[in-house]
C-alpha cells in the first residue's frame, strides 16, 4: 500500500488524494460521481464496459481512459465534465441499450439498476438503433437458485470475474466473442457455487436473479434493516429486506471489516426458514398426548413452578450460539443468579476450550489475514465451514500475495491457492505438530521455512468432530511461540463468541473473566448478588448428568445436542433421563421434540441486540419484521419466568441490557449501540476502554497418538442437516445425502467400492454408501457431520466398517 | 490421461503440455487434439481438456468458442473455406463462394447430408495477392476461378483423398499465387484441422 | 531502390531457400555463431538500436526503444514473435515463415541472446498450416544442428523455441491479446500500461516482435546497425515488404526501399491497375488504415513519416488497391464487417458499434437506407473514436474498435456522393430484419 497522498486537478480544481489510489475512487471520494457498470472495488478492474471514461492529460494532449484501470499520480490533471466526456458517456450508454430488452416492468431490478438510473443520468434519452436486437432463450436455469436471463446482460463480467478471481470456482464464463459473446456455465455443469448468490447481487441489470426472490417484491415496497448472519461465527453483514412483513432477501452489506460485502448462499437465502410453517410460533406443553398449545401465562407458570422444585445444582442450561449476545446474558443471569446453578455451556463439546476460545492472546483480526506473510489454516475446511473467511483467506494468496499453509486430514477448497498443502490421519495431529516444529521431514521443510516468515496467523480449530480439541490449542501454542502468530480460534457456530463473551460457559463469566477469579466474582457479584458456588458442568458432563439423575432438569436455549453433540447417543438417553426440559427454540428440532414445554423465540430479522463474532468484533443486529404469532425475545421471556420466580434479572429491553452489560463486562466497556450504526465497522472487543482480564496463552497438553485401525474423520459441511437448513427450501434440497468416504487402499482392503452400502459403527451406527476420496489419508474414514442418514453416528469411539453382502463391486 | 484417447494422442497431450511454463498454455494445442479425437470439439472433448490442464469445462469452452477454427459442431470430411474478406472479394470471391455452394449442394455455414462437406466463408486467409483463395482443410489454394472451384468440389466428391495437400490442389486447381511455393510438401491434412505433426493432423502423402 | 535484405536468398533458391542446408550454404548462421563468440549481448542489442530498425507489426514502432523497455533484473524475460498476420491484405510474414524460416530463427536467436531469453514462442495463425510445418521442420533442423537447445554453439548461451499455433482469431495479433491466447485464455487484450515488456507474458517482461522485423536482425548484425539505417528514408530504414492485392495487375509481395512515390508503387512496382482501368482508391497499410484516392495522394512519398502526415498509416505494409468498378459502400461494408466479426467483444462500443455499423451498411446495400443513415454511421463511429481524427482517439482498450471506423470515415469524405445515391428518394418503412434466437 503506497502512504501519503498526492494532488490532482479535478475539473479545474487541486484536491488531496491518496496515493496509490484507483482514479475512480478517488474521483468517488471527492464527490464526483463516476458512473460505471464493470468496476468494483473489491476485484481487479478490467476497464471493459467504458462507462468511467475520463479524459486525462498527456504529454500529447487530452485522452480519454478509464478511471477504473487508472492509478493517481501527481499533479494528474483530469476533466470529468468536457464534451469529449459527456459524449463518450452517452455513447456507452446508447451501445448498452441497443440490445437491451424493454422489460423493466416485469423485470426484478426494475426500479433498482445501475443500468436504468445511469441511463437516465448520463445516456442520450432516445436511441437509434432500428435493426433487430439480439435475442437468446430466457431465463435459463444456471443452477438450483440462480437464473439467468442473457438478453439482459451487459457482459460487464462481474459474475465472471466473481466465479473465477474471488471465489475460485470458475463455473461461469464467457463464451463466444464479439457480437455473440454471453455468459453462460458449461452444460450439464450448473453454477453449483457456495457463493453463488453474490453474483445476483453484483449484477447491474436483471440478468441474474435468485429463484427464492424472483417476483417476491418491487424494489420501491421494500424495507431494509442492516443486521449480521447468524449462519456462522464470521457474521458477515448483511441487510435485511422485506416486504408486507416477510423477509424477502438478505445482501450483503460492504463496511469493509468482516466480510467486504459477501455472503455464502447459506448466509443469503437462510432466511426462507422464518416463514416456514413448521415454526413453532405458541407456546406448546406436553401432556400424555403429545404438545398442545398453551397460553404465555400457563406456560411461564408452568416452568416457574416446576423449577421451584428443584435446587439450582440440578438444572443446567445449553445452548446460546444462536442468540444475541443480550439474550445469552440474560440467559447466563437466569441460570446464575435466579436458578443459581453453575452448569450453563453454550457450545455442545463441538468446539473449543472456552478460555481458549473467548480469551486467546494475541488473538487476530481478519485484517491482520490480509496483512499477514503466512497463514497457517489447521482447523476446518474453511470453504465448507466459514465460507466468507474462505473468501478472504483465498483473496489474501491471490491477491495480496501470503503465503497459506493448510494442514488437513482431506482436500479442502482452499488446496488449489495452498502454497503447502498436508494431509494426515485424524489421531496422528501431535506426531504431524512434532514434524511441522522440527521441519526436518521432506514435506514439512516448505512448511516451517513459512511459518518462521512473519507476520503469521494461525487459523486453528476442531478439523472435524472426531479431533481433540486440544491438539488446536497445541497448534496455536506452536505459531504463538514460534513465529508470534497471531490466532483466530475457529469455533463455527453463529454467535458462540458472543455467548462465551457473555459467560455462557462453566468457567467463564461475562466479559473475559475467568470463573476462578476472585476480583472478577467479586466485581460481578457487586452487580448480581451472590453466584453458585462449586465448579460448573460443560455440556458432556451435563448431558452424563442428566442421565445419571444428579441434573435433573435442562434448560435448552436453541441448542439441538440430538444433532450436534458427538454422542448423539449420549444426548437423546440423556434428553430421555430428564424430569424436566425446557426449550427455548423456534422449531421442533429433534432434540427438541424431548421438551416438556417449548417456548418460541424470535428469530432472525425479528430481534434486536449486539453479536460478536470470531475475531471479537461486536456489531448490531436489527429487527425488519414482526415476530410471527407470540414467538418473543428470548430476554423477555426470561424476564417473566425470572418474576415468575420471584426475582428480577433488570431486562425491559435489549438496550437495557446492552447497558449493562457494558458496565459488568470488561471486555465490552466499550459496547455501546450508539457506536454500532449501520454503515460502522463495529467494535473489535475488548477495544480502547475494555480490559481483557483473562489472557489466555494456549499451551501443549501432550497429546497421544491414536493407533487404532480405522479413525474417523467428521467434518462439516456447508449444506447439513440442521434446522434451519431443513426448513429453508432453497437450500433443503442442496444437502448432500452422507455416505462414508473411504481411502482407496482401505476400500480394497474392505472389498467395498464406490457406491456399495456398508454399515458404520462409531458411537451408534448408519448404513451408508462407499464414496472414494484419494485426497484422506489410509487409515481415516470420512463421515460427514450432521447429514441426512447419519444422524445415528457419534464421532468419538471405535470405528467399525462392515460390509454389506448385497450388490457389492 | 485420457485413457479412451489414443496412445499416440496421449503421448501427444504430455509432449504438449510440457512444452510450456504453465498448463493452462496448452489449452489450445490440446484442443486440436481433442477435435481429432472426437472429429470436432465435443463436449466430452472439453471435459477432457479441463481435466489435462487443471481448469473447468466451463473455462475451456470459453476458449474454445473465442476461436473459429474450433468447431463446436459435426463438421465433414472436407471443410471448404472460402475467403470473403476485402482483396478476395475485390477479385470475385463471392462468385467463388456461390459457386462452391452450388456444386457440393451445400450453403455457407452447413454441412452437406452425407457429411462429406462443410462449407464456410472466413476472413482474410493471408493469401490476397492470389485472390481468389479457398481452402480444403486448411490447406490453401490460390488464384481459384469459380469453374476451378466447381472442379474442385467434383475431384473432392469423386477421388475421395484421404489426406489433403495445398501442394497437389494449387497444380489441379489453382491459378495465381501470392509468392512462389517452391518444392512439393511431403506432407498434408488428414481432418479438417490445421494439418501439423505435433498435433498428429498431418501426414505423409 | 535495389537493395534486398530479406528476399535475396529465396530469390536466388526458389527450390530449397528454406532448408538448413541452403541456408548454411548462404552464410547462414554464421552471424550467430559471430555474436556469441565476440559481442556481448549488449553489443547485440546496440546495434539493432543504431539499425534505426522500427516494428512491421503495424505500430511501427522503434523495435532498439522497445527491447530497451526491459526491467533490469526481473527474469525470465520471454521473446514472443509475433506470426498471428491476419491483416486483410497482408500476406508477408508467410513469405518469410515459408521460404527463409532460418532467417526468422537466426533473427530470434540473436535477439534473444541480445535480450537475455531463453523461451522463445512464436505464435503462428492457425490458418498457417504450411508456414508452420514449414517452420517446426526449421526448428527441429535448427535443435539438430545445434543452433537451438542448449549451449548454442559451444557457448553459454541456451534458447528453447516453441511454436504455438492460434486457432482463427485476427484480434489475437494484438500483442496482449496474443499473450493472453498464450497463456490458455482467451485472446483479449489487456489494458496497456503496463506494456508486455514490463508485465507480459505470464507476467513476466515480455518482448513481442513481427515476423518481419526480426527477420531483419541476422542482417543487421552481419553488416552492422548503421549500413541498416543508411538504406531509405532516415525514420523508414532498411527494406520494407509491401503486399499489393486488389485491382493491382501483379499483385503479390514486393520487398522495397521506401522514399517512392505510391504512382511508382502503384504502377511501376504492381503493374498498374488491371485492364488499365482508373483507380479509384486504395487503402495504404492494411484494412484498418484510412483509405488514400488518387487526386489527393499518388505522389506524395511512400515512408512510415509521409503516410501518417496524410492521415494515415503504412500499418502492415498491406496496399489493397480498388479500381473504378468499385462499389466503395460494399466495400466499407466488407471492411466494417471483417471487424465487428474479430471483435473480442469485451468493450461495449467494440462490440455493439462495429456490429451496428456493419447493419447499417447492410441496410444502405440492400436499399434500404435512410437519409439519417449518414450521420448516424459518423456519430456511431464517433462514439468509437471520437472525433475521428488521426491517429485514432479510442472509447475502447484497443485499436479494433476505432479501426472499424476507417472505412467509414474514409468512404464518408471521398465519396460522400455515391452514399448518398444508395439511399432511396422515398424512404420505405423499415423491413424489421427477423430476430435470430441465438443460444
Ligand atoms: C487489432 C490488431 C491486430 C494486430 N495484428 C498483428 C499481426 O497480425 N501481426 C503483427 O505482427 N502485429 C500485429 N499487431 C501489432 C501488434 O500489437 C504489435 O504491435 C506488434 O506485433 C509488435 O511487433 P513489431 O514492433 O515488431 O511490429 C496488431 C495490432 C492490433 C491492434
Ligand atoms: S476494441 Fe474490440 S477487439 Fe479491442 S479489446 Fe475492445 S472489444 Fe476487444
Ligand atoms: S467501470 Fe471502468 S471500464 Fe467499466
């Protein structure tokens, strides 16, 4: 990045610009506007639909060139407003149109194209074309969610250069040239991209269109609310449409820090899920029939009173990752101080220790990625799992020129821009750490030369299910102490960050504190009254609890631990074992379905509050519609059933709340939604006037190595079968069925082949099909988590594989 | 490799794209060898490039459909090309053209029924002092009056060759020349693809 | 006026000009094997400097200026031979690459010993079947004979030349076109600065050249910079090939000293106009040099200087001569049309202007004409070019576009007249052309 600033002459003007800047930007930034269809900041410019044109002196005179592709450089004397200028625009323009269908009226960007409002900006009003216009079939199908319509397109190549430069799955593309050029996929081969939503969304006319909004609203009836995704911990920015009372579509939103503007399909179309019938919008209690709906008040009395019967030790609380960090402190406050129990645990043992994960130092930013040297990724499939920070990762290789080493027990999406790329066998992680610290082996030369190159950052986490959650922490120890990486712990779930921020661990209290610290009880208590003395249970050791009666109620806050937890066996005997359940949630998930009463929450473009995501960076989340029936906030709730109780947790609003949770967490001293307004980078916790009392310096526990037979590789993938997901329609049909990916050395040894059916055993046990994957290391069997038909399959345990006899290969 | 392909088109495609710094340059030799393989460039011929030089099919068809010589339908066994650019059509290319297609019963753009044509108009064929060109896969010949032209189609119709040379139709067919030639080439085009060895299109007489 | 520097040997060896052997026979390489014993690639690279030798390719420009372009220490640096010829009305690169291809390599080899390269590419148009074989023959020769591959002559000095064929493209002449076609990609042109010598192919520094201009370089180093820039015209040195097509009685290429004038070029060196008839114009360097007539330009000089101060350009050395049956509307039409079909299509006033002046003319031609027409085929061009001035101002990333408007232009100030007789008295309604689905 070049540093200070140059001068230029704008239309007769001297103005400051920075230097290095694109001719473009700085023309925008100064206040002149330069329309343009196929330049965008976040992507090479290619200068190919001439919108930009400015004239510029030469040696030799005046010429035109555009601003996109040009770079600003002293005493650059440009005119934005001469005839040669107004009349190039116009000409673009005009050229644009000629064959341009005039179907704005049914057209879904009517009333919001970049192509309309420049041509009534800067176009010639009238054309003169008589011949006939180009015509192809419309719209064509390019994928299960995207549409495309060629006769609008005016080949700006943004989708293109998307497909191929940000997102690196060139599935759409050119074809043909001239007079005939279009975009198109290859046949048989749809737009099959995590990403592809952002295209729709890039395209300056109606060319691409998204099958859930197609037809949904006009531009001008629709309401926006800048919020974050809930989708995973990265929480992109996103605005929130609706219109009449329905969400109608999710856009990214560009502010820069957390995600540029882009957005998985996951992150986009989610929100289909709101409106979806299967929500629980009443209050539902169990008697011997099943759930029957109840009122607010018998359901409130009903919990109240069944809780009174028990001493707070013998309730627990799960689950947070999917509330605002307002409603995981009230959450938190409930079970502290109403319940007084120390068993609360936002994560399901599916992530990260929690001091690890909330405190970690030094702990990085996604800047700190685009800045880096090196990247270390050793954790998740990052394109599967957080797919924006996969973008951004992929960006910082091609276009900011780190260096990325990726260690993974199978390929991953970002091998193909990987500098090193190297596999293992899940169970092997402390032998493969101990080669990439000596670097004496071959493969691990290149590697450790990398990460002695600073700045490096560490992206460590959970490589899947099965992996132990302290070899991350050793990874980080490693290029903390090595290379004084900085870390970002990759823990997945929406706002996990956010609920550990607010205690919603057992050894955690709000704002970075550590349970063990005297001061901080101390300071905590001053504002709570008295906390549950004795040490917290996390969610394995609630989940054994319950089945061994010493929990014997469970307090589930949109937590689905049937599905999530590594022993889904372990989960449903313990959810069967429980006296008493209450859930928080806005379906029947099948954990669930176990409640004795299910209190609906509001949800996504319904609440209100602050979130924090992976790297600590607090943003607002806004409300657009209406929760539907008498679903509610979760801190509301929470108020009546603290009153109920007896007790008063001082809600009365997400703001409220948010207040105080400024003044009893230190990391947050910062937080206020005042600083949060839309279009603001957010605030990066513990920030300028928040301490971080617990500073948490990962350390090696001395992992074994596993030398079992078979090791079992679960890792995730995008499209699951979670919930929201399943009630999504766009999206419900895009999950992969889950088979069992084996090593084709282990596949012979088996006699199975691609395609056969085998039944796996780990923890429980699924029929699933054989698929061959040379990318995993002999040795380890992959089972995607949480996918239709392996539900029944835990993660931890011995694996077995046996085949079955019929129409084996 | 593509397994399905030749040995020798294999050993072709490993030659070809080690002679470059990246893979990806060899898109285009491959894709003649390719077109040899299927006859023209098939969708299955696109997937296979794809996967020699690492890119999607998709990308591979926008660089096969960016070039005309790459043809993305059936074509005959002689691929009639008939110049209609400016020095051509000053010395009575269009005649030539219309004539051509008369005799082999085919249009401009088509192939004939039996397969055994395709006619087509291209630009400038690099051969203006000779004008009118025409050429049979590729192969040139100059100085072509349409009554030649028709010959031409009959001799193709008729002698059925199997490999075609610039060298024996310019004698047969042929008038003035941009340049002298110089000696008889050994060698000619056994598909309507530039003839070329290491591409495997070309072939002694 | 007699001098030849490129044809001589083909000349005196119609039969066999293009072998190895013929050409050892003619001194052949033994300038090569000269350099890399006693000059230093610098020397090397001066003297094609003091050669005052510029590009064939069309740009004619100072080819000493542009090696001088390379970065100092990036490597590698690539020399790419630029064999696309798809001019209409050019057809000298053939001459070359078919008849002395060992001069042409001769010419890389010295060159890319001046410019510190060991890849050498040169990309031939797919079309070239023959020129190709021709040239891999010279180069497999050229490995044997230890001209080519490693330790070239004894000496330190390695080169490895591949021959790259194109596939039916004219726009992949543009030399960032060509580098992108290279490359696996499409062949569009990049946006310039930064020019190939900087950022070219693979984006390393790149030097792209014509068949013709590095043919010049064995003379040059054999007789030395300076016996080059004596020949003709100070800013027009050395030889140059002419390709004289058309309404020319003996066209064909015609290897010259430029300084004449276009009556003696016409006339003398193509054999006057065909059944002695008037000529009516022509166009002087290529299909996308604005056209000469008669009255204005026969005797004023043929050179690189004369051409541009009248507005337009020697380009490819491609004269394309029309003689007074000449329908010149059709003519502009086969012009316009040869570039809205080799568009690339990325720039919007490329791609739709040239394809809306082409139906345009198609409409005037087949009667159906408007007396707006006129002005709407200048606008459109305009709005191409702008202000249709020479040399071309662009809307566009390269010249293709505005190249397109040359006919026009041309068509529009010299026989303005006969457009305007094309045009019905009564205007008819407009026959709307049926619309074609296209995918
Ligand atoms: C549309 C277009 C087509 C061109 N075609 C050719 C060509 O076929 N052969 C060529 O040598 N140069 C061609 N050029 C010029 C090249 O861009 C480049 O200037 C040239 O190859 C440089 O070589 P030189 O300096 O030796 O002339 C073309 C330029 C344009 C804009
Ligand atoms: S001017 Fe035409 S040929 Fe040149 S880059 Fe633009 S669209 Fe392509
Ligand atoms: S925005 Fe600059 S050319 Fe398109």
């Amino acid at each position: 990045m070049a540093d200070g600033s140059v001068t230029i002459t704008l239309d007769g003007v001297d103005i400051e610009v920075e230097a290095g800047q694109r001719l473009i930007d700085a023309l925008c930034d100064a206040g002149t506007d330069i329309p343009r269809f196929c330049y965008d900041r976040r992507m090479d410019p290619v200068g190919l639909c001439r919108m930009c044109l400015v004239e510029v002196e030469f040696p030799r005179g005046m010429a035109l060139v555009p601003s996109c592709t040009s770079v600003v450089r002293d005493g650059m004397v440009v005119d934005t407003r001469s005839n040669v200028v107004t009349k190039a625009e116009e000409g673009v323009i005009e050229f644009l149109l000629i064959n341009h269908p005039l179907d704005c009226p049914t057209c879904d960007k009517g009333g919001e194209c970049p192509l309309q409002d420049q041509a009534f900006a800067y176009g010639p009003g009238e054309s003169r074309y008589v011949e006939a216009k180009r015509r192809w079939e419309k719209p064509i199908p390019i994928s299960d969610l995207i549409l495309l319509d060629r006769e609008r397109c005016i080949l700006c190549a943004l989708c293109t250069r998307f497909s191929d430069e940000v997102s690196g799955d060139p599935l759409i593309e050119f074809k043909g040239r001239g007079n005939h050029l279009q975009v198109i996929t290859f046949p048989d081969e749809p737009y099959a991209s995590y990403f592809s939503g952002n295209t729709v969304q890039l395209c300056p006319v109606g060319a691409l269109t998204a099958k859930p909004y197609r037809f949904k609203a006009r531009p001008w009836d629709l309401e926006a609310a800048e919020s974050v995704s809930f989708v995973d911990s990265v929480q992109p920015r996103t605005s929130v449409q609706a219109s009449a009372g329905n969400v109608v579509r999710i856009y990214g939103v560009d502010v820069g820090a957390s995600n540029q503007g882009w957005l998985s399909d996951k992150d986009r179309f989610i929100y289909e899920h709101i409106a979806s019938p299967e929500r629980v919008t009443t209050p539902l209690v169990r008697d011997e029939a099943g759930f029957r709906e109840a009122t607010w008040d018998e359901a409130i009395r009903l919990v109240a009173d069944r809780l009174a019967e028990y001493k707070g030790s013998e309730v627990a609380g799960l689950g947070g990752a999917r509330s605002t960090n307002e409603d995981a402190y009230a959450f938190g406050k409930f079970l502290r101080t109403v319940v007084v129990t120390a068993h609360l645990d936002a994560q399901l043992d599916d992530g990260l220790a929690a001091d690890f994960a909330a405190a970690v130092t030094p702990r990085a930013t996604f800047g700190d990625i685009d800045e880096a040297a090196t990247i270390l990724l050793w954790g998740a499939d990052l394109k599967e799992e957080f797919p924006v920070l996969y973008l951004r990762v992929r960006r910082a290789v091609t276009g900011l020129g780190a260096k990325l080493v990726v260690i993974h027990p199978r390929r991953t999406g970002l091998d193909d821009v990987a500098t090193h790329k190297l596999g293992y066998r899940v169970g092997s992680g402390a032998e493969t750490l101990a080669w990439l610290k000596s670097g004496r082996k071959k493969h691990f030369k290149g590697p450790r030369a990398a990460l002695s190159e600073g700045p490096v950052v560490a992206l460590v986490g959970r490589t899947g299910l099965a992996e132990d959650p302290r070899l991350a922490e050793a990874v980080a120890a490693f290029a903390r102490d090595t290379a004084g990486a900085k870390i970002l712990p990759l823990v997945r779930r929406g706002n996990v960050f956010g609920a550990l921020d607010m205690g919603l661990a057992p050894d955690l209290l709000p704002g970075r504190v550590a349970v063990t610290s005297k001061e901080g009880r101390a300071a905590l208590e001053s504002s709570w009254g008295p906390l549950p003395i004795g040490a917290g249970k996390g969610a394995t050791e609630i989940l054994q609890g319950l089945s061994d009666g010493s929990i014997r109620s469970l307090l589930l806050n949109g937590a689905d631990p049937v599905r999530d937890h590594p022993s889904p066996r372990l989960a449903s005997d313990a959810l069967e074992a429980a006296e008493f359940v209450v859930a928080f949630d806005m379906f029947l998930s099948d954990s669930v379905v176990h409640a004795d009463v299910v209190l609906p929450v509001a949800g996504l473009g319904e609440v209100e509050g602050t979130a924090t995501n992976l790297e600590g960076r607090v943003q607002k989340v806004n409300p657009i519609v209406a929760a539907p029936g008498f679903a509610r906030p979760l801190w509301s709730i929470l108020d009546d059933l603290a009153f109920a109780l007896g007790a008063d947790i001082g809600g009365g609003s997400a703001e409220i709340i948010s207040k105080e949770i400024a003044q009893v967490a230190p990391a947050y001293a910062d937080v206020s939604w005042f600083r949060l307004l839309p279009g603001t980078e957010g605030i990066v916790v513990p920030g300028s006037e928040g301490t971080q009392p617990l500073q948490y310096i990962p350390a090696d526990a001395g992992l074994a190595v596993s030398n079992a037979a078979l090791t079992l590789h679960a890792g995730r993938v995008l499209y699951d079968d979670g919930v929201m997901v399943r009630h999504s329609p766009g999206l419900a049909g895009l999950a992969p069925e889950a088979r069992v990916y084996l090593h084709p050395a282990d596949a012979e040894a088996l006699t199975v082949g691609e395609g056969d059916s085998v039944v796996v055993g780990v923890d429980g046990e699924a029929t699933l099909t054989v698929g061959i994957d040379p990318s995993l290391a002999k040795g380890t069997i992959y089972v995607p988590f949480n996918q239709r038909g392996s539900a029944a399959l835990g993660t931890i345990g011995t694996v077995t594989i046996t085949p079955l006899d019929s129409g084996g290969s | 490799m593509i397994p399905t392909w030749s040995a020798d088109n294999q050993e072709r495609a490993t030659a070809l794209i080690a002679q470059y710094p990246e893979k990806r340059s060899a898109v285009m030799p491959l894709l003649y060898v390719a077109s040899l393989e299927h006859g023209y460039v098939t969708e299955e011929a696109m997937r296979e490039v794809a996967e020699l030089t690492g890119l999607t099919a998709a990308q591979v068809q926008s660089v096969a459909s960016f070039y005309t010589m790459y043809r993305r339908d059936p074509v005959g066994n002689y691929l009639v090309s008939v110049c209609t650019s400016i020095s051509c059509w000053l010395r009575g290319a269009d005649d030539l053209l219309a004539a051509i297609e008369d005799e082999s019963g085919t249009l401009d753009g088509e192939m004939s029924e039996d397969g055994t044509f395709t006619i087509e108009h291209v630009e400038c064929s690099g051969a203006c002092g000779g004008a009118p060109v025409l050429s049979v896969n590729w192969e040139l010949i100059e100085g072509v009056e349409p009554d030649k032209g028709r010959a031409l189609i009959r001799w193709l119709r008729d002698a059925e060759p199997e490999t075609i040379s610039a060298d024996e139709m310019q004698v047969l067919f042929g008038g003035r020349r941009s340049f002298e030639w110089a000696v008889a080439e050994p060698e000619g085009a056994i598909a309507p693809l530039p003839a070329f060895a290491p591409y495997g299109t070309a072939r002694e007489l | 006026m007699t001098q030849k520097i490129l044809t001589t040997r083909m000349e005196e060896h119609p039969s066999d000009s293009h072998t190895l052997a013929r050409y050892l026979d003619t001194g052949g390489y033994a300038t090569l094997h000269k350099a890399l014993a006693d000059m230093s690639p610098d020397d090397v690279a001066a003297e094609v400097k003091a050669s005052n030798l510029r590009g064939r390719g069309g740009a004619s420009f100072p080819t000493g200026v542009k090696w001088g372009f390379l970065p100092e220490d990036t490597r590698p640096r690539y020399l790419v031979i630029n064999a696309d010829e798809s001019e209409p009305g050019t057809f000298k690169d053939r001459l070359l690459l078919e008849r002395d291809p060992h001069q042409l390599l001769e010419g890389i080899a010295l060159s890319a010993y001046a410019l510190d390269v060991q890849r050498a590419f040169v990309y031939v148009r797919g079309e070239y079947s023959k020129a190709a074989r021709r040239l891999q023959r010279a180069i497999d020769e050229a490995y044997e004979g230890g001209y080519l591959g490693a330790g070239i002559a004894g000496s330190e000095f390695s080169l490895d030349v591949t021959l790259h064929l194109g596939a039916g493209a004219y726009i992949c002449g543009e030399e960032t076109a060509l580098l992108s076609s290279l490359e696996g990609q499409r062949g569009e042109p990049r946006i310039k600065p930064p020019f190939p010598a900087i950022e070219g192919l693979y984006s390393m520094p790149t030097i792209v050249n014509n068949v013709e201009t590095i043919s010049n370089v064995p003379w040059i180093i054999a007789n030395g910079g300076f016996a080059f820039a004596s020949i003709g015209p100070t800013t027009s040195a050395g030889t140059r090939l002419m390709s004289l097509s058309g309404h020319v009685a003996t066209p064909g290429d015609y290897e010259i000293v430029l300084g004449l004038t276009w009556r003696d070029l016409i006339y003398d060196v193509g054999g006057g106009i065909r059944d002695d008839r008037p000529l009516k114009a022509w166009v002087p360097g290529g299909a996308s040099a604005p056209w000469f007539v008669p009255e204005t330009h026969l005797d004023t000089l043929v050179t690189i200087d004369d051409i541009a101060a009248n507005g337009s350009m020697i380009g490819s050395g491609a004269v394309i001569v029309m003689d007074d049956t000449t329908n010149v509307v059709a003519a502009a039409h086969r012009l316009v049309k040869f570039f809205a079909h080799e568009s690339c299509g990325q720039c919007t006033p490329c791609r739709e202007g040239t394809t809306w002046l082409e139906r345009i003319l198609d409409r005037i031609l087949t009667g159906q004409g408007r007396r707006d027409d006129l002005d709407l085929l200048l606008d459109v061009s305009d709005n191409i070019s702008p202000g249709l001035v020479w040399p071309p101002a662009m809307t566009t990333i390269c010249p293709l576009g505005p190249s397109a408007t040359a006919p026009i232009v041309s068509i529009m100030r010299y026989f303005r007249d006969e457009v305007e007789a094309m045009i019905p008295v009564e205007e008819g309604s407009l026959v709307a052309r049926e619309e074609v689905l296209l995918g």
